[in-house]
C-alpha cells in the first residue's frame, strides 16, 4: 500500500476534468502513427543512422508514445475530478464553429469577400446570442473595416467572387480589385 | 559606428515610422483586450507582413511584441483579468491596489517599471551585440544542433507539473514537421498517400489554429462577458518618482528578464515568478506581498517587459527561437530570405541595429501614448468577449487564406484550432508544439549537415562552445532530478491546479 502512495505522489498532477479523456486520445494516437512507421517512411540501407528519413519521426513519435504513457498513468492515479463528460461536450461544441469556419473559407471564392464577409458576421453574431441592433451594425461596421484594410489597402491574396462576375462593367472591375 | 547610422537610416521612411506607430499601439490596444494576445495577433497578421519590406514587417510585429505587455497591466490593474497571459503576476499587487483605490498609482508605477525593463533589455541587447558578434560564428551545425535541443529539453523542464504533457506536445511538434517530402532523399514521410500533405504541415497554419482559431472557439463556447474597467484620475508621470525609490528591485527584475529571455522555452514567466520572490524575500515589507505591494508590481512588470529585446538575442545571433512569438517572426526572415543566424551579423549588421532603434522608439512611443490615453483604453476594452470570438474567427480567415488560397490549409487550421481548445480547457501548454515544430526542423537540418564530420559520437562535443551546451544539457537534467528527487523526499501538500492558469489569453 505505502508503495502505491508514493508512487501516486510521484505521479500527482495539475489537472483539470477531461485530462484523462485527452491522455487516452493523446495515447492512441501515438500510437497508431507509431505503428504505420514502416510503411509511412523510408529506409535507405547503407546510409547513416541519424541521416535516415525515418530517424526523426522515430525519434519523436517513440518519446511521444513514452511521454504519453507516463502522461496517462499520472491522470490515472490522480484523484478524480467529477465532470469529465460535461468537459468532452465543450470539446465537441468548438466543432460547431470549426464547421462555420470552413463554411466561410468555401464560400467566399463564390460569394465575394465583402458580402460574404459581413453576412458571416451578421449570421455568426447572431448565433452568439446578439439581438441588438447595436451589436449587429458593430458586426457589419467591423467587417467592412476588416475587408478594407486587408484587401483594398494592405492588398492581402484574396480570391475575389464569382458573385462579382455578374455587376455591370465599371462596377465589376472596381468590386473585383478592392472587395 | 557607420552600421550604426546604416541602422538609424532604415528607420526614416514612411513605411517603417508607419508599421512602428501601428505596430506599438495597435500593441497596446491587443494587450489592453482581455480575450486577445500578442499571439493572437502576431499570428493573424503574419502573412499580411510578407508582402512588405523585411524591417517594415519585422518593427510592426516587434512593435506587437513589445508593447502588448504595457496595454496587459490594464485590466490586470483594474479589473484583476489579465490583459496577456504574461501580466498574470501584475494582477496579484495591481487589483489590490485598484481596491484600496490607488489605481491611478498602480498604472502610472507598472508603465515606469515596464519602460525601466524594456530599456534596460535593449541596453543589455546593444551591450551584448559585439559579443555575439564575436561568439556567434563560433557557432557551426553542431552547435546550433545542441542549442535547439537544449530549447527542446528547456521548454518541457520549464512547465513544472505538466513535464508529461508538454513533452508528448513538443514531440508532437517535432513530428508534425517531418510530415511531407523528406528534402534529402526525397521519399514521403506520413503523407498517406494524400498529395496535400506532401509538402508539410505549414507552422503559420498550425500557429494560427493553436493560437487564434482556438481562441475564437474558446470565447465563442464560454458565457458572453463584457470587461468593466472604471477610468482613474491623476497624472500618469507620479510613478517615474515612486519607481526611482525602488529602483534595485526594477534592476534586478529585468536583469531577470533578460539573462531568462536569452534562454530558450523559459520566457516571461520563469522571469516573472523568480523576481518576484526576489522581491518578496529582499523587501522590508514583505507581508504586503500579494496585497497591494508596489515592489511586486515593479518586479513583475520590470521582468516581463526586459524579455522580448533579450528573446530577440537567441533568434538573431543563431536563428533558435526561445518561445512562440520570435518562433513566429522568424518565418518573416525566412520569408524574405534574411536567414537569422552567424552570418547576419557579418552581412545585414544594419537591420540589426535599424531592429534596436525600433525597439527603443517603440517604448518610447508606448510610454507616452499611455500617460494620455489611459481612460480611453479602459473604454476600447469593453468588448463583449463573443463578439471578440467572431472577429478573430474573421481575422483567422485572412491569415490562413491569404497564404496560398487553400481551403485544406483552412480545414487544417481549424482542426488544429480545436485542438488548441481542448488545450487551453485543460490548460496544457501550446508553445511546446511550436517549439518542437521549428527546434524540430533546425535539429534535424543541422545534425544533417553535421554529419559528414563526425567520425565518432565524440566528435560532436570536441569544440569549446558545444562542449559548454552539452554540459548545459547535462547539467539542467541532473538539476531537474535533484529538485524532482528532493521534493518526492519533502512530500508536498495538496498542489495548485491552477498554477499554469496562463492558456487561456
């Protein structure tokens, strides 16, 4: 028994709820990439150990997977904070604004970036639990703000809209060069 | 002294005064935000910064840099929520002050102490030049080599209770680079068979998914907040006077600063929490720490502040970041194909000092700024934290876009933002993976080219300097497990789970 109890002291961590669920993941993942080693690099005979393609990877997934043993074992033999499940939802909410990321990324090749831009705002303000009126002019006001300063003043790579294609002559050039 | 002028030269042009004046005050205004960070806004900013001049881009990000850390101690002082993760200890004298009603005199002494450490680590940064000058090609393949891998060891030694898991992340890191074409021997290494992956994983999408994206998830799932900052009254410039009685502490403190910003994967906070104990166990009074003390503030605003000039020394006399923001930077030089290291000193000796001069002025600016902006400040941060979320969400869209229109670079950043998340939930550290990702590369590039001169596993420690860094190594290990065999041996109380409670800025 003396022998657990010190071997939990050893082992005692700053941890929050939801550790052990990442150190699971964290484990496994580990893992798996350490396994497809030898099929996911090369090994060329004759060359030098440290000059090998599959030196590094084996290198760093090897202490991964260790780190992450010793990383797991210490959740495991902490005390046990209520709330794991609770936390692992939050994890899987962030996916919900991953997708309107993307969402946003896919559509602005189509839709222009100035429209696209300030509907996203708009549409994601109001997911946000904003009703005011004031909070939504802020959304457009700053999104106009940002698509003017990267794209017509700092002329960041944007690609501009197909949308845009449609707009009578001067008006086209002009949205497809600043907007 | 014609380099010098060379330097001064760089900085009278528009461009270069404009990117400072924006850099340092969009800094503060960054710094002043609870929510968002220098990180946050490095990151996003970072492609924008490409398409301009080497030193325009570098003075606005180091401007960045440099001045979030004075716009932080705001709401740190007045609201006790720290503006960036590095004012965490500012807010532990600076809010009780706030609440004996000595907020005034809490600001007007962290901006003293914040410009008395940022000049002094400029002064020690300007000092040191001929030295590293001198030292600095003494340092070939395989000392660069050991000195990443000292940063390697460093940043995972460095987060004290959580070494397991910021050692499977920066692991993960150096993983994460060698993913793609292999350049020597051109085969693939964990690409899967997917094309996209053949040429890697880009830092700058991985950066902008740990640091902003995640950033943007992490307000937009928690409650809506809005910080209320109440503005103060009274002259700004009282604190220069307070600050001249303590002016051992605020020495002290940015020499802290600066010897620890110098070493890779410590940083601020190392600094911070070593001068403060200075300054707790030195002071006359030391039982007003944590309650309001004046030198506690000093110390911890002295130290963060000498950090950024001394973290430039590593990155430009040898191209090895020390933590996430020069790790950042350095792909502007790479970008623009000004390699940090030995050789810059001998060839761009001018954009050096022009890197000096922008730092002193931007300190300057910053301080003057403060004294007559203060309450507006307290005003622009009271930004309702959600919607904070959405505008980084936007922001994140031109970084990564930007880069080379890719909607995978777009789904890989957003999947390295819920990452990011879930780190910052648990409150593991996100520096070690970029730290891994860029040590990585440079480990595995310098050992490379080493190779062909070692005969035998000797040869790699034959030659002063990398003898010193490997002793270094051995010595920072046997120091870890003497303080890890020592503490098992004292059997500590129940510990602070919220001790590294700095991921979530």
């Amino acid at each position: 028994m003396s022998r657990v109890k010190t071997l939990q002291s050893l082992f005692k961590r700053y941890r929050r709820p939801g550790d052990i669920v990442f150190a699971w993941l964290i484990l496994i993942f580990s893992i798996f990439m350490l396994l497809q080693i030898g099929d996911q690099t090369a090994y060329k005979s004759g060359g030098k150990l440290f000059a090998q393609p599959r030196f590094w990877p084996a290198v760093s997934l090897g202490l991964m997977t260790v780190f992450a043993a010793f990383h797991l074992l210490g959740s495991a033999l902490s005390e046990r904070i209520e709330g794991r499940w609770r936390e692992v939802l939050s994890w899987l909410a962030a996916f919900e604004y991953a997708g309107w990321f993307i969402a946003y990324a896919a559509s602005v090749p189509y839709g222009g970036y100035l429209p696209t831009t300030v509907l996203f705002a708009v549409a994601l303000s109001l997911r946000a639990g904003y009703r005011s009126v004031r909070m939504l002019s802020a959304a457009i006001l700053s999104s106009i703000v940002i698509v003017v300063l990267f794209k017509a003043v700092l002329k960041v790579n944007l690609p501009s809209g197909l949308i845009y294609e449609t707009l009578p002559d001067g008006l086209r050039q002009f949205m497809l060069t600043y907007f | 002294m014609e380099n010098l002028y060379a330097g001064l030269e760089m900085l009278a042009r528009w461009d270069v005064v404009l990117a400072l004046f924006v850099g340092s005050i969009g800094g503060v205004i960054i710094g002043a935000i609870p929510g968002v960070g220098p990180a946050v806004a490095i990151a996003i900013l970072l492609p924008a910064t490409f398409s301009l001049d080497p030193i325009v881009g570098l003075t606005m990000l180091l401007g960045i840099y440099g001045s979030s850390m004075y716009g932080g101690a705001i709401p740190a002082i007045l609201i006790n929520t720290p503006g960036t993760a590095v004012n965490a200890l500012t807010s532990y004298d600076g809010y009780p002050m706030t609440q004996k009603g000595e907020g005034h005199r809490a600001l007007s002494l962290a901006y003293s102490a914040s410009f008395w450490g940022g000049i002094f680590g400029i002064g020690c940064l300007i000092l040191l030049s001929p030295v590293l000058a001198l030292i600095a090609p003494m340092f070939g393949s395989r000392e660069i080599f050991l000195a990443a891998l000292l940063g390697i060891i460093l940043v995972v030694l460095a987060h004290r209770g959580q070494i397991f898991a910021a050692g499977v992340l920066a692991m993960f890191g150096i993983f994460l680079q060698t993913v793609g074409l292999d350049a020597v021997t051109y085969t693939q290494r964990y690409t899967f068979g997917y094309s996209f992956l053949s040429s890697g994983i880009n830092l700058i999408v991985v950066v902008l998914g740990l640091f902003a994206l995640s950033q943007a998830f992490f307000l937009l799932t928690a409650p809506d907040n809005v910080p209320d900052a109440k503005s103060v009254q009274g002259k700004m410039t009282s604190g220069i006077k307070e600050l001249m009685k303590h002016k051992r502490v605020a020495t002290v403190a940015s020499a802290f600063g600066v010897v620890l910003g110098m070493i890779p994967g410590t940083g601020e906070f190392t600094a911070q929490f070593m001068s403060y104990t200075y300054a707790q166990k030195t002071s006359k009074n030391p039982e007003l720490f944590g309650k309001g003390s004046p030198e506690g503030l000093i110390a911890s605003e002295a130290a963060n502040n000498a950090v950024p000039a001394a973290a430039m020394i590593p990155l430009l006399a040898l191209g090895i970041p020390g933590e996430a923001l020069t790790a950042m930077m350095l792909s502007v030089f790479y970008v623009h194909n000004v390699i940090p290291g030995p050789q810059l000193f001998q060839n761009n000796i001018d954009l050096v000092y022009g890197l000096y001069f922008a730092l002193i002025l931007l300190n300057v600016i910053v301080m003057i700024f403060l004294l007559f902006s203060t309450n507006l400040l307290t005003k622009i941060i009271r930004v309702p934290t959600r919607f904070l979320g959405v505008m980084i969400l936007i922001l994140s869209f031109v970084g990564v876009y930007s880069l080379r229109n890719s909607l995978t670079d777009c789904m890989i950043s957003a999947a390295f933002g819920v990452l990011g998340l879930i780190l910052k939930r648990l409150n593991l550290p996100i520096v070690p993976i970029i730290l891994g990702m860029v040590l990585g590369g440079i480990m595995e590039i310098k050992l490379r080219s080493a190779m062909p001169r070692l005969k035998t596993p000797f040869d790699m420690i034959d030659r002063p300097i990398s003898f010193i860094l490997f002793a270094i190594i051995v010595l920072v290990l046997a120091v870890h497990l003497r303080t890890l065999i020592k503490e098992y041996r004292a059997q500590q109380g129940p510990e602070d789970h919220d001790l590294h409670d700095s991921q979530t800025r």
